[in-house]
C-alpha cells in the first residue's frame, strides 16, 4: 500500500468525520426517509451513496461491468488459492498466523475482493455474482459474536493474546485490525443491496462493546462502515465513540 496514499485517505476520512459531527449530538430518534440512513448526525453530507442496483450502467460503462463479471472479479477464487482461503468457514488464522506474511493476506485480499463482487453483482442484477457472495460473505455473518474481534469470530477480545496477535505490535502493524475495516465496509455494501437485517445484526455487534477496536491501529478503515452501522441502527455506543473519533483526529490535525 503506498503510505503517501494512505496518510492523505486517513486525513482526509479524518476531516469528512470531523465535520460530520461537528454540529449538534446524536439522532434519538430514527427519520422517515428514503435513501437517507434513519439515524444521522445534524451536519450532513450534501450527496450519500445509493443502495448498489440503484443505478445500473449501460453502454462503455457495462462493457467494463461485464469484462470484470466474467474476469478477475467474478472468478479470483478459481485463479488464486488466497481467495478460496479469504474468510472461509475452515480458514481461521491465530497466533503469529493473522501477520500479513504468515497467513493473514487472505483476509485483507478478500476483503477487497468481496466489496467489488458483492457490489457488482447488484449494479449488474446478476445471480452469478449474487450467489457466489451470499455463500461467502453468510460466513462471516452467521459467525459473527459478542465475543469476537470485529468479524473475525473465532477470536476472543478479553482473550490477552488474541488481542495481541491481532495488533502485532512487532509485526506489520495492527494491519488485521484494516484488513476488518474492509470486511466493514463490504457488508455496508451487502446490506445495502440485500436488506437481510441479519447483515445489520452481524455490523452492529462487531462494532459494539469494545468500541475502541474501531480506531485502533490501521483500523481506521473500520469508521466507514461503523459509522453507516449507527446510521442505520442508532446505537449510541457506536455512533459516540465514532463522534470522539473524529474530535479528536480534528484537534490533531
């Protein structure tokens, strides 16, 4: 990942964030609305993102859809064993194992992976796609736990050492803490498309009670999807401690 890119991302969400909830406090209550998330903060950005299959492309635009249907997006998991691996029911990294190198790439890899597949399958309406994300990503849905590390169930944040394995102090960086962002933000992007209100279940578990796991390391990837979690839940756990995320980063900066 090229750091310069990185740090402008993290300053950049940092002000988006800052300025989000710089006016007022918390919805108490939801909105009836359209598009728009039931519970949001008074400051408010001027556009929001679509439900994906809202707008379906047409022309070069699904040329382009259709080349990545029938490519790389639409069959990774048959051209690279990382992505068969990527979150599966039977893949589950601990210890030294979760570090980049050592086994812990599939989960950041398929995170990428999933948010462009699960999105393409519902701006195209195409149940190759669909089918194929639903079978992967239920996985990570139905073993989310309150006792989990964000989406990665099988570990126990009041377990010492899992914590630690998965922050890495020594390693790369508290990267698995990123690496959960992206798997954040692709079920956003499924739940957005397929309103199962399990998808928003899984969300606002993860995010919620031990909310300092959002920001912790390179886990700023994870305020995203945090914050569409409080959007569209109105858990106020979630939803203050991405406020005094974004208070702080706009004090530091």
């Amino acid at each position: 990942m090229n750091r310069k890119i990185l740090i402008a991302s993290l300053v950049i969400g940092a002000g988006l964030f800052a300025l989000q909830f710089s006016v007022g406090g918390l919805e108490d209550k939801p909105e009836k609305v359209n598009y728009a998330r039931p519970f949001e903060p008074p400051t408010r950005p001027a556009f929001i993102p679509l439900p994906p299959g809202q707008v379906e492309p047409e022309g070069w635009l699904r040329d382009w859809c259709i080349a990545a249907r029938d490519g790389y997006t639409g069959h990774a998991d048959e051209i690279h064993e990382a992505f068969l691996q990527a979150w599966a029911a039977d893949y589950k990294m601990t210890g030294e194992k979760l570090q980049w190198p050592h086994g812990g790439w599939p989960y950041e890899g398929g995170g990428y992976w999933f948010d462009g597949l699960v999105r393409l399958g519902y701006v195209l309406h195409d149940n190759f796609l669909l089918k194929k994300a639903k079978l992967r990503l239920d996985v990570v849905v139905n073993n989310v736990n309150d006792t989990g590390i964000l989406f990665m169930g099988w570990l126990n944040k009041n377990n010492p050492d899992d914590v630690k394995a998965a922050a890495n102090p020594a390693g790369d960086g508290e990267w698995t803490f990123w690496a959960n962002g992206l798997m954040g933000r692709t079920l956003a992007g499924y739940y957005a498309g397929a309103g199962d209100k399990r998808i928003l279940k899984a969300l606002e578990i993860a995010y919620s009670g031990n909310p300092d796991l959002i920001s912790m390391g390179w886990s700023f990837s994870n305020v995203y999807p945090a914050f569409e979690t409080y959007a569209l839940t109105g858990n106020k756990e979630i939803g203050r401690h991405n406020y005094l995320i974004g208070r702080e980063r706009r004090l530091s900066t």
